[in-house]
C-alpha cells in the first residue's frame, strides 16, 4: 500500500496537488520509526511548504523499534535537520 501511494503521487502531480492543497496542517507521530517510503509520501504531501509550518513531527531517535519493517532513524534526523532551526524543539518534559 505504502509503494502504492508512493507510486500515485510520484506519478500524477494533479493528484499530489489535490492532495496537498487539501491539507493545511501534517501532524506525524513517532516518526522516529518512519521509512525512507514514508517519508517520500510526506515529503511529497507537503511540498516546499515542508520548511515553512506545514508539517509538525514527533519522535524520538532513541526509541525507534520498528527497523524490522525498514524504519530508519536516519530518516527522522535528516527531515528533522531540513526545517528551520526555529521550528526545531527539544521536549525536555513531559
């Protein structure tokens, strides 16, 4: 389902765009166990506006369990480190 997906905006940007217009706000949680798939599908759902609020992620590196399905903490850092520095927050409590 997730190449599926993938594959459909990849290849229809009318349908990427329809997609994406039609979503203001992109909240993912625990995206410290998202694959590099995933996070194609993100990416594209989002569009430039990725660095500019319309994605807000959760997660945390150290607790990413899931690499039995392909989840990588390497994709959370590397998302993580594209957003402005600002829109970058430690949660330190809970």
């Amino acid at each position: 389902l997730l190449l599926k997906a993938r594959d459909l905006l990849r290849a229809h940007p009318a349908v990427r765009e329809r997609f994406a217009r039609n979503i203001a706000l992109l909240m993912v949680d625990e995206f410290q166990d998202t694959d590099p798939v995933q996070a194609e599908i993100v990416r594209a759902l989002c569009g430039a506006a990725l660095r500019h609020g319309k994605l807000f992620l959760v997660g945390d590196i150290k607790q990413s369990i899931y690499r039995f399905r392909r989840a990588d903490p390497e994709v959370f850092r590397g998302l993580r480190d594209e957003l402005p520095a600002p829109g970058r927050l430690s949660l330190t409590k809970n």
